[in-house]
C-alpha cells in the first residue's frame, strides 16, 4: 500500500514538473554524417521512453522539446549507427552520425569454424539472406547468379526445376568441375548420387559464404579443388515468436525462338534447296530443271508439294507453347528463443509451370533448426532439411526442339472423321504425322509421362564442449539421405506403320543414396595482449552408398492409367541396377594467428585417404598458408591522417588442394563384365539356337590413378574509403591443376570405345584470373541508393597432356597444350564464292586450283598453310566458349518507404559454336528451316558473302566445322527488377503486424546480345565440358517472368 | 567436477570413434557388379565367355553389319542409300563417291571392327594363361582369329594400310603407324590358315551351329588370296570347301533368305540372332532399316537396289523377285489386312527383298518394330563357288569354271518363279526360253565377264558389291555408269575411304590420312 502511494505521488510530481515548465524551452542541434561533414535530412530524433521526438530538416536543424534532466535523446536513421544522448539540460547538440556498416565486424564462416571479415586472409565471398530474398530465386545457384566475381552461374535450361552450373575461377579441369557445398557443416557433392541441390529452399539461407582460392579451401582437401560453397541456414534467436509469410506469384513467357519458315517459303527452299543440288551435280545445265526431275532425285520433294497442295500450315510454336504459365511460393517461418533454446521452422511451398503442357516442378520443404544450451559448458542442436520434390517431363527438352524442325505442312491433328473419339487411344490416335519425317511435336507431348519424385534429406546434430576456458570440443554427425523415383510410362498406340508403339513400356527408376559424415575437431582459441591465436585440430569419416535399380516391362492391357504397374504388364521383364561405396577419411589442422590487428598468418593442412583410388595411392596430403597485412592500423598510417581511407588490407597465400570426382568409382582396377561398353548392349550369343552369355573387359583401370592436385596463389587488396561508404576487394590468383584426371580419347585401334577409355592423370591446366567487386552505398535526402559492379576474367590454358602431348578432340572441340580447355577447331571462312571463275582463280602457290569441286554460292575456306590443297591441315582454332569477362552490377535506391532493386549479369566474349544450325545444315531436305538461314542464303552473284547457297549437294563440305558456325556469344542481362515497398510501422500497427512488405518485379526482363539463336545463356552449360559452348538448338527456352510478392511478419 | 566428467566424455567418444573409423578396411571398397580383370580368365570356361564378346560384337544394335550394307552395297553401283534425304545424309555422299575426310559415316567400319579385333586380342592373348586342355583353348583362339582375319579384310580393302593391332595393346603402347597393306595381308592369311584347323561344320555339330568353321575359314581364306590374285593358292582352298561335301546349294533361291532359310545347307558363316523372350534382344537392326519407308511397311527405306542393278538380271531370272520389291507388289499383314508396297524415297521405286520380314515373323516379344529375328548372311556356298569359279578361269581352267558357275545358274533356272511370302507381285517374269541358257564361253575374257555377271545378280544386295568392284578394278567406270544421274564422278583417292580424322587426330599425326582427302 506505501508503495503504492508512493508511485502515485512519483507520478504527479513529475507530471506537474513538466506541466510547469517554461513552453518555449528547447534543444536545438544539427546533425551531419560524420565523415563528409553534410548535414543529414530527416533522422528521427526521439526521447526514449515518451512520446516526444522531431525529425532533422533539409538542412540536418532540428528543434526538440527539452526532456527532463538525465533523459536519453535516440538519433536515428537508416543505414546510420543509431547515436543516444544523455540529456543534461544541454540547450545545443551537434551530432555526427556514423554510417551504419557490418563490414569490419562482420563474421565470415570459413569451414569448421568462423572469423572476423577483417581477420581474413584467403579470398572468400559472402552473399547475405537479404540480397537472396531480392532475386526471388528458387534454388541456391540462381541465388548466386552474378552476385560474386569469380563465380560463373549458367543456366542450363528453361524448363522448370533445372538446375543451372555453376564454376569458381574459370575451369580448374576437364574433368568435374562442380564445386561442393556445404550445408550446415555437412558436405554435399551434386555430382556424385542422386544429389540435387533443389532441394535446398533458398528462404532458408542465412549466408553463404564462397571459398574460392586454395587457403581458404583447403581445410576441404581433394573435395575442394572446384571451389566450395558454405551454406549456413537461418537460425531462431532469442525473443518471442514471430511468424512470417512470404509469397510469390510469376507469370512467364519464353523469350524468343528463332523464326521458322511460312508456307510459302518453306515451299520454296525445298525447292531452292534441290534445284540447287541438281544444278551442282549437273555442271553446265543452263536451263530450268523441271520439277519432275527433281522429285524423281529427292522423293521428299514430292511429298512436300504434294502437301503444300493441301494448303495448311502449322504454325508450330503456337501449337506447343503456352502463354503466361504461372510461377507460386510460399513460405511460413516460425522462430524465437529463450535464453537456454533456439528454435526457426520453416515449411515452403513452390510451383512452376512448364511453357510446354506437362512439364512442370513442384517442391515441398520443410526445416527445423533448433539448438540447446545445456549447462555452462555444453550446446547441442541439430539442423535439418526435409524437401520432397517432383518434376514432371523436364529431363529433356524435346518439344520445342521438335517444334522448330517440325513439318510445317503437317496438320496438327487427323481429320475428325478419320478417328474414333470413343477410342481408348484417342488421345494419341488424333495427331497428325508427317509425310516427310519428322514427329508431330504435340505427339511428343501426349508421349511424355516421365516424373521424378525425390524425397531428400539434408542434416545434422552437434554438440560443443567447453573442455577449458578456451578449448572448444565439437562434433558434429551429419546425415544426407536421397530417394529418388522416376517413373515413366510409354503408351501403346497406332497412327501408321512409323508412329505407333505396339506395345506399351512401364518404366521405373529407384535410386538411393545416404551417407554419413562425422567430423570432430577441437578449437583452441586464446588472446594475449597483441597476440590472437586460433588453432583447430580435426578429424573426420564419411561413408556414402549410392545404389539403383532401373526395371522395365511391357504390355500393360490398354493404357489405363491404373493399370501403368508392373504386375500389370506380361511381357519382357528388364532389370538392372548396382551399388557403390565411396569412403573417406581425414586429418585436418589450422592455425590462424593475428598480431597486433596487423599481421594475420593462416596455415592449415588436411589429409585425405579415399576409397576411389587403389592401394598406395589412397592418400593425399593439402597443406597451404596465408597471410595479410592490415596496413590501415598500422601507427605510421594513422599518423598520415588519410582519413578518407577507412581500410587497407594486403593478402597473399598460396596452397594445394585435390579433385578426387572421378565419374567412376573403381578406375585403378580393369572389371570384366557381362555388358560391352561400346554400346551398353549385352555380349551375348547365339549358338545352335542356344544363348550364351559373355564377359569381356569393361573398363580399364589405371593402377597408379591418384588425386588430381591443385595448386593455387592468390594476391588480394580489401580498400574501403569514406568509413567504408566506398569499398574495393581485388584479387589475382594463378590456379594449377596437375594430375589432371581425364579420360583420354584413345585411337579406334586400340579397340576401347569412347566411354571405356580408362582414366589417367592425364595433364596440367593453368588458369590465371583477375576479380574485383567494387561496392558504394550513400544517401542524399531520403533517397540512400547502394551501387555495387563485380567483374572477373579468367584465361585458361592447358600446359601439358600425357601420352605426348596429344590433342583431345571431341566433336568440334579441340584440347591441347598451350590453348584453352575445348576451344572450337575447324576451317577459317573467307568469303563466297560468287562466280565460277571465281572458284577457278582461287589458287595455290604452285597454280593448282584449291577447291575444284566448289561452286558459285560455295564457302571458301583460307589455305591457311600456303600449300596445294585445303584440308585438315587449314584448321585452326576458331573460336572459344570460356567468356573473356562475366559481370554483374547490382543498384538498389529506397526511397522512404520504397526501394528498388536492379540487377544485371553478362558475359562478354565467348563464343558460342551453333552446332543445332550446322544440324539444319546437314538435314536439308525434310523439316522446317530457320528463317535467318533461308533468307540469307546465297543466291546468285553478289548476294551474300557469308552465307553459302542451300543445296541437297555439298559436294565443297561447305557444312565442316568453320567459322561460319561460330558466333560472339556475349550478353548482358537484365536478370532481376523489383520495386517494393515497405508498409509504415503505423499502419503496421493498424494491421496488427510487425513488419510488412510488399514487392513486384521480373526476371530475366531484358537481353542485349547478338547471338541468333535461342539464348545466349547456353554458353558453358553444355556438358561434357570438352564439348562446351555448344548450342544444339533444342533447349528449353529461358523465360521471361513478372511478379509480385508479400512477406508479412506477425 | 563437472568439467572433468564432460573431458572424461570427450575422450571416451574419441576412442570409439577411432575405433570405428580407422580400421585399416574402411578405405577398401571393391567394384561393385563387376569383376576385375585379375580374377577372371582363369579357366577355359571364362575364356569361352571372353570368346562369345568377340561374336556379340559382330551383331548388337548398329554395327558392323549396318557398315556392310553401308559402305558394301550403297557405296556401290548396287544401291541408293534411300530413305528421306536428311536421314543418314553423309551415307549419301558415300553413295556417290563423294565423301570427304569429316564424313560421318566412313569411320562406322573402322571403329567396328577394331572393337571385335580387340577382344578377340584379348582371348588370344588370355589363352596362354589359362588353364586346361591345350585342344580345347586353340579353339577358342582359332574362332578368335577367324573373327579378326575378317575384320582386317575389311580395313585393308576400305582403307587400305591400317595399323595393325595383334595384341592387346595398354594405354601407352598406342603409338602404331599404318601397315602396309602387305603386311595387313600377311596377317589375315596366317590367321585365317590357323583358323582352318577348326572343326567342320559337321564336326560342331548342331550345338555349335553359327561356330566359325574350318569351311568358314578355308572360302574366306581362298577369297582372300583370290583378293590376292594368288589363284593357285585360292583354287586349293575353294577346293577343300567344295570337296568337303559338307555344303550344298539350296534348291530355292528364295528359300535361303527366309526364316527357315537360316543357317541352311548353304550358309557358310551367319551372323546370328534370336529374339529372346527373358532377356531382352539379340534382334538385329538390319532388316527394318531396308525394308520401304512405306506407311505401313515397317522400315527406314535404305539400301533401295538401283536400276542398273535391275538391268543387270537376264530375262526371267526368277532371282529378280527374290532381290528386289516392286511398287504394287502386295504382302499380307494379317488374316484381313494386305500391304501394297509403295517404295516412298526410292529413287529407282525398288525396295530390298533380301530383307524383307513378313509379318508372320515379326511377332514376339520384342514388338519394338527395329528389333527381329534375321540372321545376316555373311557368306554362303554359292559365292564361293563363284569365287573359285573366277580363280579357275584366271588359271585358265575353263571348263571346271563353267562347272561350278553352271550349278549355280542350275540353281536360279530351278527357282519356283511365285514367290511364296507375297500376294502378288507387280513384275511379271518373262518366260524366255531357254532360261538362264547354260554358259559354254570358254573364252577366258567372256567366262570371266560371264562369272562377273553372275556374281552380281546371286550376290545382290548381300554387302558384297564395293570390294567385288575394287577387287576387280571396275569401280570407277560402273559407278560413273549407274549413277550417272547423280553426276557421279570417281576421283582414283576415293577407292579408298577416308581415314576417321579422329584417329588422325588423336594419334598427332601418327595415323595418316589417305592421299587426296
């Protein structure tokens, strides 16, 4: 009751105290940025605890009512540390506001183990949760796409759920380039097993952090050699709960295909394209060939015109693409904590539809991070991820591929009359074919029944120890789990004797793969006056099993959909199926020792034995060092008083690290099987009516096969000016592969197909490159725009190939010493040939006339070794798929409530080797054309002096690997657009919510390049890697999306 | 206290987990599905398996067989590549003699038949390290050498001098050159010699029906030395076959080509197939690849027999409807249905008998439309007794070479003129008379152009016909002749075909191109 009384009598004094005051008295002040002097419009200056505040205006004055004695005065403003005041009856305060940075305190997770931004001595890259909400990605790597110099994000396809490529400084081998990531501490390679890294929803992404040159990736060992990405997901903190919905709608469109050819002009380039073949083989007819004579040499010819007659037109694209396809996800996130536990659960939802009818992707994930402090001394928590995925049809990219060579004079369906409408395989009876080849793309469509669940899992629990004062225990038992089911179903039906399947198929593929991975270390961290010390001891196993089975059978009764199961089906039962085991084991230490803020030494070294490699060769050591030499805290700097350089900092380190992805798991020993190699058929045989089965040597196995090693020195410079309003990170790195593991294409005669070859250390690589991110963030008034340009380049060259230094040619890719990895090779293009005469006057030294078999409106290739013919010897490199330089450039503007977000990413000279025209090329004769090749042919004198004339005869090989295929590949990409805008706290208040915000935007909105073809994005996906750059003209085409989004925090 | 109840924890989950992990076996994984080399071929058993790899390689999917055709029949003045003008289309350029060194389709033979030289390589190679009776093991290896001796006949008279390979060659010995064609020679002679020593067709008995045979070994042995013009040594060869009295000419020329007809009293060696109903196929491809691209009909249209062709039959030959099919022609599908045949991308409008499938076989498991039961026919006694018939004549032994070459034209004159599998037939056999008048030239210049004749009409269409043309040196002016509406002009470099330039070019320069490409 006293006290009470007491309260109440508080109470009233003070609020007569105020009441009593003089009205007019007050503080007034400016306020500027504290390192440009400018004064700052529009802070929010308040007194805690009241109601009372005022805001700074144009010119930075504010006038507030005084508070009472000993209250505190808040300053505060976005992207500026918030400055409080103790308020001793001051009648003036000047305040210097101090922009707000992370940059010198932020931590970098670095592998087992984090560290000070400003402690860091290797380059790695660091891309934050905000920066990925804003590119509405829907897996990691897009997420990184252009974000981080150095590192080369491609797409692969347009269809829904594929999964782009990504490479770190340039290409370190012709083998598995893919880096590794890990999640949480667990490590997860996608090249190996079912692994896909969809399955990782990027709403759940804290930080990821890229290892990109050898100190930093060699606590990795032989996994880190490509690069290694640490993936940290989101965690709860201490608070009350709060719950937040996210949600994201998109519409898409594909972006361009090339144009095909109308009736008309289809009509005429077969007829074009014959006349022309004739005229070649008839040298001297003057006359016009007549028609007949044509279709008696080319039949298709006359099953052209015939259709022609018909006088339909299918306009194919049409048919088989579909507009605006829709694009959603969702996302719910719980989290918050007490002091003792810390919990974050998130379940997303995701949806893409497909441009083309049946493809699409759907993901479901679900995570739940919690962690415990038990005790003093003890953490224990776990970490998991749970996603169940589907995709439908997108494992390849045949419709629109078939759509662009489609017979455009086939109708799309079967007269109405021609089919019955009751019958059970209507819906498959009811497309038309085509009289001169070629497959009715909506066929296609109705046939495609492939669908891929996954269900995979990702996670692991860990404990820390606090053995003593400064001795950390951790362990940590990561689990990753992948199911994977794909099914697939080929009806039978029966349109004509080409298109029909007799029988219906029931196709299945189970794969599983799971693997543990435990990893102890002990961390030792102590600070002694000047000296700080970290030092790090570790050992771990892991232990992966991969197995699948694939099984077939046919004949299931009708094609009822029930009835698509194997006990259904009666006939020609098929099963194949294996397993594999990969294990590891490692020994890792590191030490990281800092000076005096000055002088920063990290050494570490990790040891790794794998199953992969035979006895003697199983282990492989990594050891590397690096240091850095913080110069701005330095005395003698300080003393410059350069105080518009806020930080310098000097990096170099050098280290080894190791490949060991081979794609097969047991190259050191030769297998004998029953399955030949050559074409994956069974070696079995026939004798007396009886079958016998076969074995033969299957692959061939290089005993001494060890780790593919690479070795690479790094120099960097972190600058920042203006207390860091403006920053600068560049790095030069000189990366050596050696040891390079490779299957080396053997001649024929030894009697090894391709795909036997055995795997060899085959060679060295050298890749030698520059990044550099330079970053700026300021304010006038309320608008505060954040600009950052990121650039990196890489030269590659190949310095030495085993068995003699023999060139590696795959397709039109050449490797060989002293040239990139899989540049073009082929015939240098010098023009058209416009007369005969013209042909007759293009000599050798010695007078003979160099391409006797050409004509007219042939490609004339450059002789380039001066002698008497044109022939392998005139080939010469003619182009290369690696870019010259990738960027990005990021700009964000908030404007009060608002912001904007603009992103681009490009390439810049690569080039690109359009194989899919040299296919239109070689398959004159039957199918739709391209426009652009059609009308820019050749066609008589003077009418082009790039592009050969069309003829069913290539008597002058005018379609060889040449320049002529060849195309600049860059582009720059407008790759993401947001505007959003952040609901006002007041009327998050109204709404009873705590935060709000909400979004529109696009992806992939604009595209400059030259590139003719479908997109110029098809770049370095192409894999194998030796066959890079190629473009085949049959992807899924890139979309173009427009969305909007909502997050709403309760 | 705490602390050390927590290190006393620590140290006990270290010792387990040593434990655990580092036994000396975790880092030891052994291939899985397979086995490795070093366990295996150790008896005559796994040997046999070994050999029974070289067959299968004669006969999966694409392969050597389909170069056969290719390169045997288009690639002379037998045969357009038909089918629609994209389909194969660098067949095309090899159909009339205008391929050049990136042709896709003039290395098929190549990488074929050094993947059957190479394992046959290794059971030669493994046969002195297994185990067992030394009869039995030169068995294998005799069936062995066969296999390769034919592959080189290939090479050598595709491509001329080709690397010889008569080992099992590792990684590091690839360095070959190109043997002279001599030497190429050479060693399928003394293969092939070995190879005689197999067992008869008789003495394999019907369990060993499809074996490489000592007849299979002596016609291809006397082919090849009449490829030699060794005549004499190819007339005691021929001799051995003939008078084996193990081979017989059928009665019916159409006989030989239908299901029945396999592996009949004629078949020297056949490359067999069996459509198997647990295992998936030992089907071949080479049928639904020639037969019409009819609507219809089943097949991709290649190999469509050329006019000249046609011309080249005598007047009722009754072997002409058993070569070729005709637009019109009609063959029942079922009960109820019929099959007009159409010949669509034909430029001549005939199609290929010889590999034509009636649909009363075509059932079975494997309904897959490529995939049927058709054993190719690699040789048969009637070319051998054509062959030996041309070795007589160059030794100026006229009349036994009328003997022989009498039989077979006895054999065509006595073939039912209806074919059995069609409804009708669009062509109408003349009724000359005589028919197929016996030969009695004894003129060496006639009987030989007489032998040439008869060896083309009989052979049609069966893969022989390019090598039959370069071994008699009349490839030029017959493919200037019957191709002539597509221009065709033979350059003398294009006898031969263009060494794969990935050969060349992985070898650095080792493996030459042939002169002119």
């Amino acid at each position: 009751m006293k006290s009470t009384t007491l309260l109440l009598f508080l109470f009233l004094t003070c609020n007569l105290v105020a009441r009593s005051a003089p009205q007019e008295k007050t503080v007034t002040g400016t306020v500027k940025d504290a390192i440009t002097g400018e004064p700052i419009p529009g802070v929010y200056i308040s007194v805690e605890g009241t109601q009372t505040g005022t805001v700074t205006d144009s010119g930075g004055n504010f006038i507030l009512s005084a508070p009472g004695k000993g209250a505190i005065i808040v300053f505060s403003f976005i992207g500026y540390d918030r400055q409080t005041v103790f308020y001793d009856n001051q009648i003036v305060i000047d305040i210097k506001l101090v922009q707000y940075t992370e940059f010198l305190s932020e931590v970098v997770v670095t592998g087992y183990g984090t560290q000070k931004k400003s402690d860091l001595t290797g380059s790695i890259s660091q891309v934050k949760a905000k920066d990925i909400e804003k590119s509405s990605a829907i897996n990691v790597e897009e997420a990184l796409q252009g974000k981080i110099p150095g590192l080369v994000v491609t797409s692969t396809s347009g269809a829904p759920g594929s999964e782009p490529v990504v490479r770190i400084r340039g290409i370190g081998t012709v083998n598995n380039n893919n880096p590794v990531y890990v999640i949480d501490g667990v490590l997860v390679d996608p090249s190996q097993g079912e692994f896909n890294l969809n399955f990782l929803n990027p709403n759940d992404i804290s930080s990821i952090e890229v290892l990109k040159d050898a100190s930093a990736q060699a606590i990795y060992g032989s996994r880190g050699a490509n690069g290694v990405i640490l993936i940290s997901t989101k965690k709860g903190s201490e608070g009350e709960p709060t719950l937040t919905f996210n949600t994201t709608f998109g519409f898409r469109n594909i972006i361009k295909l090339p144009a095909v050819l109308n009736r008309e002009d289809f009509k005429d380039y077969m007829i074009t394209c014959s006349k022309n073949g004739y005229l070649r083989t008839h040298p001297g007819y003057d006359s016009e060939v007549p028609l007949d004579t044509l279709i008696s040499l080319n039949p298709t010819l006359g099953y052209v015109l015939d259709e022609y007659n018909k006088n339909i037109y299918t306009d194919w694209y049409n048919e088989v693409i579909r507009k605006n396809v829709m694009n959603q996800n969702y996302n719910l996130t719980v989290k918050g904590g007490t002091k003792y536990a810390h919990y974050l659960a998130d379940i997303g939802y995701l949806n893409e539809d497909g441009a083309v009818n049946k493809f699409s992707y759907k993901r479901y994930s679900l995570r739940i991070n919690t962690d415990f402090n038990v005790g003093k001394y003890v953490t224990v928590g776990e970490n998991l991820g749970l996603t169940y995925d589907k995709r439908q049809n997108n494992d390849y990219n045949g419709p629109i591929g078939s759509a662009m060579g489609a017979d455009p004079l086939m109708p799309a369906y079967q007269p109405k009359d021609s089919v019955n409408v009751n019958d059970m395989n209507y819906i498959y009876d009811r497309y038309a074919v085509s009289e001169i080849g070629g497959a009715n793309p909506l066929l296609d469509i109705e046939l495609a029944n492939w669908v891929q669940s996954r269900l995979m899992l990702v996670g692991n629990l860990f404990g820390e120890i606090t053995l003593l004062k400064d001795l950390k225990f951790r362990t940590s038992l990561g689990l990753t789990g992948v199911y994977n089911h794909t099914s697939d179903y080929s009806p039978q039906f029966y349109i004509s004797s080409r298109y029909n399947h007799p029988v219906s198929t029931v196709s299945e593929h189970n794969g599983l793969s799971y693997g543990w991975l435990l990893e102890n270390t002990l961390t030792y961290a102590k600070k002694l006056g000047f000296h700080s010390l970290t030092a790090l001891l570790g050992f771990t196993s892991e232990y992966s099993d991969n197995s699948y089975s694939n099984a077939s059978k046919q004949g299931t009764p009708g094609n009822y959909p029930e009835l698509r199961t194997f006990d259904a089906a009666t006939l020609n039962p098929n099963l194949t199926g294996t397993f594999s085991v990969i294990t590891m084991m490692s020994y890792l230490g590191r030490l990281n020792y800092a000076f005096h803020d000055r002088y920063l030494l990290t050494a570490s070294v990790r040891s790794d034995g794998s199953s992969k490699f035979g006895i003697g060769h199983k282990w492989g050591t990594f050891p590397s060092f690096s240091l850095g030499w913080n110069v701005s805290n330095e005395d003698f700097f300080r003393n410059l008083k350069l105080d518009f350089i806020s930080n310098i900092k000097i990096r170099g380190g050098w280290g080894q690290i190791g490949n060991s992805s081979l794609p097969v798991n047991y190259a050191y020993v030769s297998q004998v099987s029953s399955n030949a190699p050559d074409w994956g058929y069974p070696t079995r045989y026939v004798f007396g009516g009886q079958v016998y089965q076969g074995y033969t040597v299957s692959t061939i196995g290089t005993p001494g096969i060890t780790w593919e090693t690479t070795q690479q020195t790094n120099i960097g410079i972190d600058l920042a000016f203006f207390r860091n309003a403006l920053s600068l990170t560049a790095d030069y790195y000189i990366k050596d592969t050696k040891d390079m593991l490779l299957q080396v294409p053997l001649p024929a005669y030894s009697g090894y197909s391709s795909s036997a070859s055995p795997y060899i250390n085959a060679g060295s690589v050298r890749n030698k490159g520059i990044e550099l991110i330079v970053g700026y963030t300021a304010k006038t008034g309320d608008l505060t725009y954040t600009a950052s340009v990121n650039g990196s380049a890489f030269r590659n060259r190949v310095t030495r190939l085993e068995m003699g230094n023999k060139p590696i040619d795959i397709a039109f890719s050449r490797t060989e010493v002293g040239k990139s990895i899989g540049y073009y090779r082929g015939w240098a293009v010098d023009g058209i040939f416009q007369t005969e005469e013209d042909v007759q006057k293009y000599k050798g030294p010695d007078g003979t006339v160099l391409q006797p078999n050409a004509h007219a409106g042939d490609i004339r290739f450059k002789n380039l070794n001066n002698d008497e013919t044109i022939n392998d010897a005139d080939q010469t490199m003619i182009g290369s798929p690696w870019p010259k330089l990738t960027y990005g450039f990021n700009i964000i503007l908030g404007y009060k409530a608002f912001d904007l977000t603009l992103f681009f990413q490009g390439s810049y000279g690569n080039d690109i080797f359009d194989i899919g025209m040299w296919r239109h090329m070689n398959f004159i004769g039957s199918g739709q054309e391209f426009e652009y090749i059609f009308k820019n042919a050749w066609n008589g004198s003077g009418s082009s002096n790039s592009n050969p004339l069309l003829s069913t005869v290539d008597v002058n090989n005018n379609y060889r690997a040449s320049t002529y295929f060849v195309e600049d590949g860059s582009y720059l990409r407008l790759k993401n657009l947001q505007i959003g805008y952040n609901i006002p706290k007041r009327i998050c208040g109204k709404l009873k919510i705590s935060n709000g915000r909400i979004w529109t935007g696009g992806t992939n909105l604009l595209t400059f390049t030259k590139y003719r073809g479908i997109d110029p994005e098809v770049g370095a996906n192409s894999t194998p890697l030796l066959e890079a750059g190629y473009d085949w003209n049959n992807m899924f085409p890139q979309s173009r999306e427009i969305s909007v989004g909502l997050t709403v925090t309760f | 206290m705490k602390r050390i109840f927590y290190t006393g924890i620590f140290f006990l989950i270290i010792l387990v987990l040593l434990n655990v992990s580092c036994k000396k076996e975790f880092l030891d994984q052994k291939p899985t599905s397979a086995l490795t080399e070093a366990d295996y071929f150790k008896n005559i058993g796994e040997l046999e398996t070994g050999l029974i790899a070289c067959y299968a390689a004669l006969g999966p999917l694409v392969g050597f067989e389909t170069d056969l055709w290719g390169c045997g029949d288009i690639g002379s003045d037998d045969a357009d590549k038909g089918s629609t003008a994209d389909d194969q289309y660098d067949l095309t350029d090899i159909s009339y003699s205008r391929q050049n060194s990136t042709n896709s389709w003039s290395p098929g033979l190549w990488w074929d038949c050094y993947l059957i030289i190479a394992k046959c390589n290794k059971v030669i190679e493994k046969s002195s390290v297994v185990a067992g009776d030394t009869l039995e093991k030169r068995k294998i290896v005799n069936q062995a050498k066969y296999l390769r001796a034919i592959c080189y006949y290939h090479l050598v008279t595709s491509y001329g001098d080709v690397p010889l390979v008569n080992k099992f060659l590792n990684p590091d010995e690839l360095n070959l050159k190109r043997a002279p064609v001599a030497d190429v020679w050479r060693q399928i002679e003394s293969d092939l010699i070995e190879a005689t020593d197999l067992p008869s067709k008789s003495e394999w008995g019907d369990k060993g029906i499809g074996r490489v045979t000592s007849g299979a070994a002596l016609s291809m042995l006397g082919k090849v030395y009449l490829t030699e013009e060794k005549y004499e040594l190819a007339n005691n060869a021929f001799y051995q076959v003939v008078n084996s009295g193990l081979y017989s000419l059928e009665d019916d020329f159409g006989f030989i080509f239908r299901h029945n007809g396999q592996n009949c009293d004629e078949s020297i060696f056949e490359i067999q197939h069996k459509n198997e109903i647990a295992n998936g196929s030992l089907c071949s491809w080479t049928s639904s690849f020639r037969m019409p691209r009819d609507n219809g009909a089943g097949g991709w249209g290649f190999d469509t027999p050329t006019q000249d062709l046609f011309n080249e039959f005598e007047e009722g030959d009754p072997r002409i409807i058993y070569t070729f099919m005709f637009r019109g022609d009609v063959f029942p599908i079922d009960e109820n249905n019929n099959y007009t045949v159409e010949n669509s991308y034909s430029l001549s409008g005939f199609g290929c008998r010889k590999a034509w499938i009636p649909w009363s076989q075509r059932s079975g498991v494997n309904a897959d439309f490529n995939n049927w039961e058709i054993n190719w026919r690699y040789m048969r006694y009637a070319e051998v007794l054509l062959l030996y018939a041309e070795s007589l004549n160059e030794m100026n032994k006229p009349d036994s070479a009328l003997t022989l070459l009498n039989m077979v034209r006895e054999r065509a004159r006595k073939t039912p003129t209806t074919d059995p599998e069609r409804i009708s037939c669009s062509f109408t056999l003349a009724r000359p008379n005589p028919l197929l008048p016996v030969v009695t030239t004894t003129d060496q210049t006639l009987l030989k152009h007489a032998i040439w004749h008869e060896q083309r009409v009989e052979l049609a269409i069966e893969g022989l016909r390019r090598n039959y043309l370069l071994r008699t040196g009349r490839f030029k002016e017959r493919m200037e002749i019957a191709k002539q509406y597509a221009g065709v002009l033979v350059q003398s470099y294009q006898l031969l075909l263009p060494v794969p330039i990935q050969e060349i070019n992985v070898s650095n320069g080792l493996i030459t191109q042939n002169p002119g490409y």
